[in-house]
C-alpha cells in the first residue's frame, strides 16, 4: 500500500445526477464511463491525504435520493481521507441552505462539509475555502460591495479554494469580468495567496497564480479534455487526464476530419453543403458511439437525424438554437443566463 503524504487531490465541478447528458443515446446510457472515471479519480488520489471538492458536486438544489446516496457512496471510497466539501451555486437554495447539508448528518470525523468561508490548515499549508456566496449572505446588496467583503474576510495564505470566479479567465468567448455575480481580482487574489483554485467554470485553464479545474464529466458539445489535479508540499501542480467521452461538433466534415475522431465519442454534424454524400457521412458517423445530424441548408426548414446519436438539451445548448433563430447574440443571452444563475 503507497503511503499517504500530505498531497491534496483536487476534484472539479461534478454535477452529480440520475444520469449523464446523452445517456439516452448511449447503449449502457454512460453507465460504464461514470463508472470508469470515478475508478480512475479514487485510484489515482491513493497517495493523497487530502481531498478537495471544488463545488457543484450535484447538480440541482433538490436532487434524487438515488444521487445523494451515489455522491456519499463515492466519498466514502476515499476511506479516511480528510475531505474538503465546498458548495457551488448549483446547490446554492434562496435561503442560504445547500444541497449538500445533508452530508453533515452522515457525521464523519474527516469530512468538512463548507457552506461559509473557512479556513484549514492542511499539513504545513495554510488553506482558506470559499464555497459560492451570495450578496444577501453577506449582507450587501451589490456585487462591488461583495467582493470588498470578501476579501477583508479572507486571511490569505497557501491556498485558496474557490467556487466563485477569478478574473482574467475566459470561456465560450466571455470573460468572468463581464459577468453580473461576484468576481474575485485576479491581481489581489495572487497578493493574498500563492495558489488559487477555482471551480464554477467548466473550462479548464491555469493562468499565473490561477488554476481552473473545470469540470470532471462532458456535458456539452466542444467538450474534449477534463481533468482532475495533485498539489504536492510545494504547490506543485500535476494535472491529470480524465479517461471521458469526447463531445464534437462539426459543420460540413469530410471523411478525413470523421477520422481524426475516437471512435468513442459523441459526434454532432451540421450540413448546410447539399453537395455532400449524405449516405457515406452517415456509414461513417455510425461508427461513433452517437452521432446526430442536422441538416440546415439555406432556405430550408433544419432537420435532425438522430441514429445512435444525441442532441444537447442543456439550457445552454437551447439558448444558442434560439439565438441562431432569431438572429440575436448568443453571447449576450449566455450572460443573462449567468445573471440568473447568480
């Protein structure tokens, strides 16, 4: 058995739920390659002492008791581990409550179930945790207001960890600097600490000082990378690649772009080209796991082949067919989303 060090593996967002997005289109509705990553993800924190989750550990405010009971099943893989649970605005109720309070009743010693800021000290590391918080929580009323709050709250440290998001970062071509929600400064935040981790956006990237995990499951198309993450005595930072279903889009592919393509994934096509041989796509495209193909020639109604395939109905993916439609900015429906989500 390796030994346990004072390592930390960090786990993103994982919107635990019934089941994946495209279960339905899936043989074994994504059944095996949960299975498999959550194998994957407890395997290789073997030789960490501490865990942390990023929040959005579920994904619904009010979730099925058959979620809850999955989610506290896979915690208790980590045996006794000290465990770092932080909630995320997806579990965040108009009262202040959490999804996940209902973890502190299972009364395990090594888990540290965080709906406020709080701080620990992880081995020699000082640690501050920030779950997602909202302004009335704090006693404010703007967004400005909050951000000073927190961070005379915050004491600084080795590391924070976070649910909300840090300037500098961008995702589906928005900044978190034009997003109506508490932002952390990047330039303040690196003063105060000399990591921060974030979840919140399920775009992975790490800039200066700032590590965002993203998320651990594909839900949406684009999605082709995820990964999980180790942070040593030193703050070093390994990231580890998740073994996922890849989720791809393409318009008016050819045969050769199909074949740079696993096999494994989940694969949607736009044509809009009539001069493609629709059959010879189709042969191709069924050799993925799922495919879906819409036709959206000009002057034409749009028409969906699902076979084995899928078709996104995340909020997001719907917000863009109805930009798409009405002929109105996507980017700008995308951020009203995000208001309401705040």
């Amino acid at each position: 058995m390796k030994k346990k060090i004072n390592s930390i593996g960090i786990i993103g967002d994982m919107h635990f739920k019934d089941d994946l997005s495209y279960a339905d289109y899936i043989s074994d509705r994504r059944v095996s390659e949960k299975q498999n990553i959550l194998d994957f993800v407890v395997k290789s924190f073997e030789d960490c002492k501490h865990i942390v989750f990023l929040g959005d550990n579920l994904n619904s405010r009010n979730n099925s008791s058959e979620t809850n009971r999955s989610f506290v099943e896979f915690i208790e893989r980590f045996g006794d581990k000290d465990i770092y649970i932080i909630s995320g605005n997806h579990e965040k109720k108009g009262d202040g409550k959490t999804a996940i309070d209902f973890l502190g009743e299972v009364k395990k010693p090594n888990w540290h179930v965080l709906t406020k800021p709080s701080t620990f000290c992880l081995g020699d590391l000082e640690v501050d945790f920030l779950p997602y918080m909202l302004n009335r929580e704090l006693g404010v009323e703007t967004t400005e207001e909050a951000v000073d709050h927190i961070l005379k709250e915050l004491g600084g440290g080795d590391i924070l960890f976070t649910h909300h998001c840090i300037s500098g970062t961008v995702f589906n071509g928005i900044k978190t600097e034009d997003l109506k929600e508490i932002v952390l400064p990047k330039e303040k935040v690196e003063e105060m600490y000399e990591l921060a981790v974030a979840g919140h956006i399920h775009a992975p990237q790490q800039y200066g000082k700032v590590l965002i995990t993203g998320n651990v499951f594909t839900t949406e198309v684009g999605e082709k990378e995820k990964f999980i993450y180790k942070i040593d005595e030193n703050l070093k930072v390994e990231k580890i690649h998740l073994p996922i279903r890849q989720i791809h889009k393409l318009e008016n592919p050819s045969i050769e772009d199909l074949l740079k393509i696993p096999v494994s994934s989940i694969v949607k096509v736009v044509l809009s080209n009539k001069e493609i041989d629709f059959d010879k796509l189709e042969e191709h495209l069924l050799k993925f796991d799922a495919h879906l193909i819409i036709e959206n020639y000009p002057s034409e109604r749009k028409k969906a082949h699902i076979e084995e395939g899928a078709f996104d109905f995340s909020l997001e993916a719907v917000l863009k067919l109805y930009a798409e439609a009405k002929k109105i900015d996507h980017q700008k429906l995308l951020k009203g989303l995000h208001i309401i989500n705040g």
